[in-house]
C-alpha cells in the first residue's frame, strides 16, 4: 500500500461561497480555515495547498458570543515609545468589518509560506457584493 501525496498539477480548485449575516465567528473561521487548507477533501497532503478560494460577504453582519463585543481587543505596536495601540473589537465591526474575519481566518492556518499562500486564496467583502460571479461559486451551507 502506498501513501498518496498530492501534486500541484493534480489539484482542481473550486471556489465557495458563505455568507458571514448571523455566523458566529470562530465556527465559521474553523470552516473557512479547513476549506482554504484542503482538510475537507480526501487528498488532502499537509505540505500541498490542496484547497480551495472561498468569498466571504456581509462580514459586518457576522455573530460574537458572550462578552466578545465589549472585552474582545486587538493590539498593535507601531515601533515608537507609547505607540502601542488596543482597538476594541466593535470598532473594527464598524470600521473594516472585513478585518475581524480575516484575523480570526489568519491565525488559525499555519505560520509559514504555505499558510500565506493558502491565506491569499481567501476574499472578503464587507457588503453583500461581490467581483466574483464569473467563477460560479458555490453555497457553503454552515450551522448557525
């Protein structure tokens, strides 16, 4: 029996689409992340993106459980004394509400070119256009 592993040429992309309008965030950042990785599908190789793009709309829209909404911050550093900077999660929602999926996408694929590389297979758009109809997306039907 012999392990199979995945090549570059054999690999066929398809393109998804999930609409964020009432998804809490972490569950659906689990599937976004699994479906850019390629774990959904059975030729799955960890050191081959396998996966597929994925269109994320209405990210303004999407859930926080619990005291998220209040406690939950994001923190940057700007390099300068006293430039280190905590924004509150609702502010970004307001602001560039496609940023608080891309963070929570982003830290759960690997830290390394191939996470990079399958990263940039994801598009999120905060409305509930999008520039993509030509590639025929198809619905990701997630649990709400």
């Amino acid at each position: 029996m012999r392990t199979y592993s995945a090549k570059a040429s054999d690999i066929k992309r398809k393109w998804y689409l999930i609409d964020a309008e009432g998804q809490v965030l972490g569950r659906m950042a689990t599937v976004i992340a699994n479906t850019l990785r390629g774990k959904t599908k059975p030729t799955f190789t960890p050191n081959v993106d396998t996966g597929d793009f994925v269109i994320v709309i209405n990210a303004g829209k999407v859930r926080l459980t619990g005291k998220k909404p209040e406690n939950k911050t994001y923190s940057r550093y700007t390099g300068y004394p006293g430039g280190y900077i905590v924004t509150p999660v609702s502010e970004v929602l307001k602001r560039h509400p496609e940023r608080v999926i891309e963070n929570a996408v982003r830290g759960m694929l690997p830290k390394t070119k191939l996470g990079r590389a399958v990263y940039k297979k994801m598009k999120v758009y905060s409305g509930s256009n999008h520039p993509h109809e030509a590639q025929q997306p198809e619905k990701l039907q997630l649990q709400k």
